[in-house]
C-alpha cells in the first residue's frame, strides 16, 4: 500500500522514543500522536472544527457500538464513516475484541467467535473474525484493528495463554479476510501480565505487522510499573519500520513513559470522560473545578494553555456550568483535555528531536508529579 507507511524522523539516545511521519490516504500523522475516542462516530461533546483548532490528527471509533446503532450497512451507504460523520482526516476503527473483554458478562467466547449478547437490546449477535473484519470494511477508516481477545488482570497463566493463542488463531483468519487495499490492518499482542507470553505474542504476530502493530491487553487495571515492565520486555523486539500502538491509554504520565518505551500511538476516553465529570487535565496537574475553592477564582483554566477554553473562560464560570449541569461545562473541558494531550504529545515530538527528551520528562514531573505515579527511575 503506497500511500499508507511510516518513517522515523529522530530517535533519543538515552530512551526507546523515536519522532516520525505515519502517511495514510487521509493525511499524514506526526508521532507520537494521541487519538481521542469518537466511540459513536463523534467525540463526545467536541464539534471536528474544534478537534483540529486542539491539534487532533487522528480519532478512533468504536466498531462493536457502530455495528449495533445505527449499522455497519447504514454506515457504508453513507459512503464510509469520513462522510457518514464529516471528518476529513485519518480514522482507526477497532474491532470490538475490547467489548469481548469489557461485556464479558453479556458474552459468551468459542473458538470460531464470540456471541455478543446485545447492550442496546439483549438481541444475539455471532461476531467471528471474519464479520470483524467485514463490519471494519463496511466502516470504512484508515485503519483497522485485528478481532482479539483480551484477557482480564489477574487471570493465571494458563487462562492468559489460551487467550493469547485464540488472539493469533484470529489473527490470521481476519488477514485471510481482509482484501481492501485502502485499510491498514494491525495485528495486537496479547500476553496478560507474563513477559515470556508478551514476548511470544509478539514473535507471533509481527509477520503480520506490515502497517503497523496493536499492543493491547495492557491498563486493564494492573500498576502501571507493572504496564512499564510488559512495554520494556516487549521494546527490544518491537518492529521498527511500523508505528507501534499503545491501545486505550492516555493519563499523561502514562503517555510520557510510553513514548518513553517506544511507543508511537495511543487512544482513550479519559479526556473526554473525566471533562463531563469536571477535571481537567493542566500543566500543573489536575484540577477537579466542581470544587468550592474555585467558586469565586477568575483566573483561567491553565495559563499555559492558549486552547478557546482556556482564553475565553474562568474556573468560576466552567465550575458554575458543571454544576447545573449545563453542556458548555462538559464541551469546555473536553476541547481543554484533548488540547492538553496533544500538545503534551507535540512537546515530546519536538524534545525527541531536539535531543532533549528526558529534560522534557524530568520537567513534567516536576510540575506534575504530585497527581501521577512517579517512576523508579526518576524519584
């Protein structure tokens, strides 16, 4: 595929982070890049204007929510999901092998594929690899995940590793289906929290890894030491010529040693989530505006911030909005939260290739660390 690859740009020689260019049909993407999470075909909240004023190169949607309301067909009717939803540059779809591990209660796992049990109606759904791959072809992204299982922290070893086999099994299947030139699809490591399976996965996987490589099954509520040790077991073998794809992370200390770790994509919806709910995510830490002490406290969001929130609004106001449950509060911290990680992301970039990585890693904490778990290295 001519138009869809990657090519790094500068790497640091102290750290496992590495700048590039990821080229796709929608656009090219700096890395190391942050996704926001459009799980409906939207970013909850933000207008796509507004997702290119905060720096956002590249949103996810959700394969398993679009396939129940309203329809891959309906979706691909509308001429794909860039149409369907208005948005011009590059999408990632995954292939809803996270709701195997998320609605576990509501499914029921074989071998050939996975009975969803509906969290709309209750209605059965049969998704195989296979059907996977036809609803992320019907969709229509940039962009497409391989069907995976994911599987729960804490499980022991062999319960991991028969989830890790069934991963590759798939694998293979959905790369058999999959024939539209258009679509980069990107196997996913499995493993659990076992170094010796993260590393046989990977192993497994990475003939498949033309356009890129998933590293899934990771901030499923282990530590996040425990996270750092799976990305440093993994970074000595990870692929070189492809963007490496941290999936559903983005705290931004997690997003600082993940860079850190070689790691060139990551997607979450915790921008967005915790906006609706009142935090905001700024240069000196959070800041949870529904609190009292900002009641009477003008001063904006984040002074280092230039993002329409922050220049526009005062804590007082945003507190005011979320607490009588007005939109613009939820809207105002999201567009802030999104701007936030993409310029984290865009400092990274730019120390990357500056040579100045871990002054920019050793900065962030120092302004940050009260709210984030410190690393080892740096205490």
């Amino acid at each position: 595929m001519k138009n869809f690859y990657y090519e790094t740009v500068a790497t640091d020689k102290h750290t496992g982070a590495r700048a590039g260019i990821l080229h796709t049909p929608h656009g090219d993407i700096e890395t190391p890049v942050y996704m926001p999470v459009g799980t409906q075909a939207t970013v909850k909240g933000v207008y796509p204007k507004d997702l290119d004023d905060a720096g956002a190169q590249i949103i996810l949607a959700n394969t398993y929510h679009l396939y129940m309301r309203p329809g891959d067909q309906i979706v691909k009717q509308a001429g794909g999901l860039h149409k369907f939803m208005n948005y011009h540059k590059p999408i990632l779809t995954d292939s809803g092998g996270f709701q195997v591990f998320s609605l576990a209660k509501l499914n029921d796992i074989k071998e050939d594929g996975v009975t969803f049990h509906s969290n709309v109606d209750g209605s059965k759904h049969f998704i195989t690899p296979e059907k996977a791959i036809e609803i992320e072809n019907n969709l229509g992204a940039d962009i497409i995940m391989a069907f995976d299982e994911c599987s729960a922290y804490g499980v022991d070893y062999n319960r991991a590793k028969k989830a890790m086999n069934r991963t590759h099994n798939w694998l293979e299947r959905c790369y058999n289906y999959h024939k539209v030139e258009n679509q980069a699809l990107f196997p996913i490591v499995q493993g659990n929290m076992f170094k010796d399976l993260r590393l046989e996965s990977l192993n497994a996987v990475k003939p498949f890894a033309k356009y890129g490589l998933g590293i899934g099954g990771l901030s499923v509520g282990e530590p996040k030491s425990v996270m750092y040790e799976m990305l440093e077991a993994m970074y000595p073998e990870l692929p070189t010529n492809v963007p490496r794809y941290l999936m559903g992370v983005g705290s931004p200390d997690c997003l600082i040693e993940g860079v850190a770790r070689g790691v060139d994509m990551f997607d979450c919806v915790l921008a967005t989530r915790i906006a609706r709910n009142g935090t905001a995510l700024t240069s000196r830490g959070k800041v949870v505006v529904r609190n009292g002490k900002y009641k009477d406290d003008f001063t904006p969001l984040d002074s280092e911030c230039n993002c329409y929130c922050c220049r526009n609004y005062s804590k007082a106001y945003l507190r005011h909005m979320i607490n009588v449950g007005e939109m613009m509060g939820g809207m105002l911290l999201s567009l802030h939260n999104i701007t936030f990680l993409t310029n984290l992301m865009k400092g990274m970039r730019t120390a990357i290739i500056n040579g100045d990585f871990l002054d920019f890693r050793r900065e962030f904490y120092e302004k940050y660390g009260e709210y984030c778990e410190i690393p080892v290295n740096l205490k």
